[in-house]
C-alpha cells in the first residue's frame, strides 16, 4: 500500500445551509388527543433542545398517567364508532391523504427532524422522509384488500395499538408503526421519544389536516413514565415497542400475563463481514454508510467489520482514507455526512465506550476533523486489534464507532459474528453468490444484507432475533402484527 494516505483539504466545499426558516416550529405543543390540542393534565412542559448546539427548540407536554388514560379513552371510543364503522376502502382513503400531504410538506419535516435530532439534511430529506411517506402509501394499498393479503383467514383489528418510539429515526418509526395500524382498522396512541418530539407532533398536524376522524390517532409526549402509562394501561390491546433491550425486558415482563399482543424491536451489534473475493471499494462504502450513516445511531448499524485476514491491510488503508473525506458538522449543511450526537447522555454513553475500547487494548483511529464548539459531536471512529471479549465487541454503542476484528476460515467468521446476544441484521460482503447464500443461511440475524447495507424498503419486513427482539414490522408481517388472523 502506498504510505501516505494523507488527503489534504485544499478544496473544502462551500457551506450550503438548508434554510431552517422555512420550518414552523411553534413555542410550545400540547398533547393531540381525540382531535384536539390538549395541556397536560400536570400543566407541566419540558424542553427539546437541537443538539448540534444544545440550545432550546420548543417544549413539549409531559404526559401522565391521567393524559395517557384520556387518549386510550379517545381511541377507544374511534374504534367502535367513527373508524371501527367506516368501510376499509374509506378508512385506506385517509391512509393516502395522509401520505400525500407528508410528500407535501417533506421539505418541513426533513429540516425539522434535522433540528430537532441532530442527523444530517441528506440523510432526513433523502431516507427519512420519503420513506416515512412510503409506508404510508404501502399500507394504504393493502386497507381493502387484507382478504387477499391472508387468503382464508378473516383479518380483523385487535383494537387500540399502544406504540413507543426511539429518537433515532422519529418520524420513520412514527410511520411504521401508525401506518400499518390505521390499514388494519385499529386506533392508535403513540408516544416519541422525548429528545424528539417535534416530527410526530407535525404528523398530528397533517393528521389533523387530513380530517381523519378524532381520535384515531393520539400523540401524548413525555419520557420513559409516560411510555409505561402506555404499554401499561388495561384498555390496550397491542402493544409496539422499538427501543433498548433493556426497556424491552422491562415492558416484556409488565405485560406478561396480559393478553396484550406485543412486538419488540430492540437493540444489535451487527456484523458486516467481507471475504477475499470481495469488490472491496463497493465494500468499503458499504461500512462507511453502515456505521457512519446516521451518526451510527442505528439499531442494525454495522458495528463490527470482520475481515479476512489477506485483504485486512487493503480493507484498513481504503477505509481509514475515505474516513478522511467524511465531513462532520452543521446538519443542516447539505454536504454533511455526520452531523450531530443526539443527546449529551448519549454522546457521554459513546465517549465512556471509547474509553473502555482503549482500556481493553484495542486501537483507535480517529481521522482529524474541526469540530464545532458548541453542541454534541463524536468524529468517525475505528478501533482494530479488538479481542472478541471486549465491550466495544459485545455492547452496542449506538455512535459513529466501529469495532474490527479478522477471520481465516468462513466457518471462524460465522462463529464471531454470531457470538453475541443480539441478532438483528448483519451484511456480507462476497463476489460468489453460493458462499454468499452459505453466510446468509447461517447468520444469526433477522436481515441479511448482501453486498449491499441499510437498505430499506415498506415491502420487506424487518426485525429481529434473540435479544433483538420479535415480531416484525413492514411487509405483510407488519400488517399481521395488527391483526387476529
Ligand atoms: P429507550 O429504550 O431508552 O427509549 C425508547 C422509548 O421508550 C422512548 O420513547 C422512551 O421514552 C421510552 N421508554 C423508556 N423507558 C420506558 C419504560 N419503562 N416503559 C415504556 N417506555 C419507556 O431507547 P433509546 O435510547 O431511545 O433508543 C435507542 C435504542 O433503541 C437502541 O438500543 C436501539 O438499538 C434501539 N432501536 C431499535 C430499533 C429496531 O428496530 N430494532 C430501531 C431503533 C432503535
Ligand atoms: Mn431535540
């Protein structure tokens, strides 16, 4: 390899700030429930900041137990009136609109799901959005037709879904978890994560817009004891968690005895895997968008690399030089490839795994970046020499952090990448498509990318296995998650 792989910016690109004006962000948000505005029960707010420079945005109603009780009421009641009485083909009619007026106004809820979470502009205006509205869409098709979707069973609705989101993709899981309850015929009650609100809380706008009927849908805020007034309250029939293993667990157990319906889509440690064979430029990219993309707040981020051992120094060079090129700032700036760290805790979170990367003995590389001076930032990180037992290989960080470890044999590759408690999705990298279908075969991991990464489609279900969770969601399995079939 040569040895310099010095890229020297001489050229850097000029700024090209995406104009967050153009974004309504009102002072303060109430609750949405039964159609309306609603203070919380508490008068209590709290605030959601912009974490590329923890100043405040807005504040948002801080839910209790009271607030919650009020929109199962109101979701309760939509079920067995308005909604629960409307023809499929009416109720998919409003599943559309709701797409359309997202398509619409997708320039908006790009720059405010940038604001408000940190992601780069590229990434919530090319993959947050258009695929938010795609679920929609997707699920809108399949309202009248759930008999074709099952033939010889009778779909019916469950009842009121209960659904608790993360902050990493706010408005996406928001969609994938609304759109296929409303083409079943259920009503909804949804709490976002608390450090971003603000794209669910414009869903509720376009819903309110759409005139779909009150109640149907309810948005309360608040933070894990408003998620628990959710996923605990008796008059929910489904519950749909995505978030940590370990609130998973606990809502598993809460649950337990219940005959609440549940998917959990939980946390992973994926491994992206490339052989000798592999076009290894393609590759590359591949990791860079799998664990970089997003700032690695990813839950099927590719955080472990596992290379074989004759192309590592080749793999090594290629990656640590594009790591150079990625360009780490302002997320608003449309050439931002890494914008900001979601949260403070978060960002604490990954400096503490950086520390225990060191402590256990691997290596760390870091490419030099300016970063501001202000807000939460973690530059691209890659960590070799890393022993299978070490915390930066087991535990998920959730940050921009990449753990590599190498391999001879293909049998030694599918033994590491399966030794560990998560199995959520995993990539492979490989020009013989038979050795390619041997790795997918035998890899512990609901999604299998081959020669490919973070791919998503409304078509394809996604989920997870062991400690990842179960049930899946998109596809016609994320319909049958909603249904009695
Ligand atoms: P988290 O579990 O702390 O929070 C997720 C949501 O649950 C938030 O809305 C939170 O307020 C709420 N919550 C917290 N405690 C609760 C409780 N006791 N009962 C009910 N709700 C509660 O997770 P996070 O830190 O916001 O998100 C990151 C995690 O989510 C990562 O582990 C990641 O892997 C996982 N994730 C998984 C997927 C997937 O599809 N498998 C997708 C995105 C994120
Ligand atoms: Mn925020």
């Amino acid at each position: 390899m040569p040895k310099s792989r010095k890229i020297t910016n001489d050229w850097p690109y000029a700024p090209a700030p995406e104009a967050a004006k153009i974004a309504k962000v009102a002072k303060r948000y109430d609750h949405f429930i039964n159609g309306k505005w609603t203070a919380p029960k508490s008068g209590e707010y709290f605030k959601t900041t912009n974490p590329a420079n923890n100043r405040k945005l807005s504040e948002v109603a801080d839910g209790n137990e009271a607030d919650v009780d009020a929109a199962v009421k109101a979701a309760r009641a939509a079920y067995e009136g308005s909604w629960g009485k409307m023809s499929a083909r009416e109720r998919g009619k409003y599943v559309y609109r709701i797409a359309r007026l997202m398509q619409e106004r997708a320039r908006e809820f790009a720059i405010i799901e940038t604001l408000d979470g940190g992601k780069s502009i590229r990434e919530s205006r090319d993959i947050d959005v258009p695929l938010a509205a795609n679920h929609f869409f997707y699920n809108a098709g399949w309202a009248d037709k759930l008999d074709y979707a099952f033939p010889n069973r009778k779909p019916k609705a469950l009842g009121v879904a209960g659904q608790v989101i993360p902050w990493n993709f706010p408005l996406l899981m928001a969609a994938w978890k609304i759109a296929p309850a409303l083409a079943t015929g259920n009503t909804v009650v949804l709490k976002p994560a608390e450090t971003t609100p603000l794209t669910a809380l414009k869903l509720a706008e376009i819903i309110e817009d759409s005139g779909l009927p009150d109640g149907v849908v309810n948005i309360v805020t608040g933070a894990g004891e408003t998620g628990a007034a959710v996923v605990n309250h008796p008059d929910v029939n489904k519950v749909a968690f995505t978030g940590s293993t370990a609130v998973g667990k606990l809502i598993q157990k809460s649950v337990a005895g219940s005959d609440k319906r549940v998917t959990l889509e939980l946390g992973g440690k994926a491994a992206n895997i490339i052989l000798e064979d592999a076009a290894i430029d393609q590759a590359v990219e591949g990791i860079v968008n799998g664990i970089y993309f997003n700032q690695g707040h990813v839950c099927c981020a590719g955080s472990r690399l596992f290379v074989q051992e004759s192309v590592f120094d080749e793999v090594m060079w290629k990656l640590k030089r594009r790591m150079e090129t990625l360009i780490v700032g302002d997320p608003l700036d449309k050439n931002t490839d890494i914008g900001a760290i979601n949260s403070r805790e978060q960002l604490k979170t990954i400096q503490k795994h950086l520390k225990a990367g060191v402590e256990d003995g691997a290596e760390m590389f870091q490419p030099k970046c300016d970063l501001p001076s202000s807000g939460n930032w973690c530059p691209p990180t890659v960590f070799t020499n890393v022993a299978q037992s070490s915390r930066i290989a087991q535990e998920e960080i959730f940050g921009p952090v990449l753990a590599v470890q190498t391999f001879r044999t293909v049998p030694e590759a599918i033994e590491k990448a399966n030794n560990t408690p998560y199995g959520l999705s995993a990539g492979v990298w490989c020009d013989k498509g038979a050795r390619l279908f041997q790795l997918t075969g035998a890899l512990d991991a609901g999604v299998v990318w081959g020669n490919t990464y973070n791919q998503f489609d409304p078509t394809s279900p996604f989920g997870g296995f062991k400690e990842s969770g179960f049930g899946r969601e998109g596809g016609l399995h994320g319909l049958a998650a909603y249904l009695e079939l």
